[in-house]
C-alpha cells in the first residue's frame, strides 16, 4: 500500500468483500471511520483498512458474531503486534487459495 487514501471499489476488491459490506461494518464498527467528500464518497486510510482486515478475519475466518468481533476490537487494539502477523497471514492465505483456484 503506497496511496494516503483509497476508494471502496479498491478496498473491497483488496479484501474479497462486496462494496455493501464494507458499508455495513461501518455503521456495526465505531473503529471504521472512511473520510467522505461533500457528495459522500467514502475514502480509506491504511488504518481504516487494517481494521477492516482485522474485522474480515474475526468474522469470516475465526467465525465470531459481529458482538464478538467487535469485543475482540476492544480486547486488543490494532497496535497489536500479533495482529500485524495475523494480516499478514491472511493476505498469505488469500493469495495461495486463490493461486489454487487458478491451477
């Protein structure tokens, strides 16, 4: 990642995730908070998207509710260097999976 900001269409394309997802996690996760211009458009940071693969991760992988997601955000902050790893590991994950498919 090199840009300040990126749109919806990049971000839910670099997660696997439909653009209305990301909307929702929004409105259920205090810790996403986009930039939006005047006509509402929404503008992502680096820190917005590593929490929005840290939701991704505890939802779809780890299988927690969205209750539980969201205490697992307050128990350990994205700070954490665990959750670095995890990330990582995920987006490893993602690539060899979809490398698979491709075989």
């Amino acid at each position: 990642m090199d840009k300040l900001y990126y749109s919806i269409g990049e971000v839910a394309e670099m997660l696997g995730e439909p653009q209305s997802v990301l909307r929702f996690w929004e409105t259920a996760f205090d810790e996403v908070h986009p930039v939006k211009n005047k006509r509402g458009v929404r503008s992502y940071t680096e820190h917005d998207i590593g929490i929005l693969q840290r939701i991704r991760h505890l939802t779809r992988d780890c299988g927690y509710t969205l209750e539980g997601a969201r205490e697992q955000l307050r128990m350990r902050p994205l700070d954490d260097p665990k959750q670095e790893i995890i990330n990582r590991l995920t987006d490893v994950r993602r690539f060899l999976t979809e490398l698979k498919e491709q075989l």
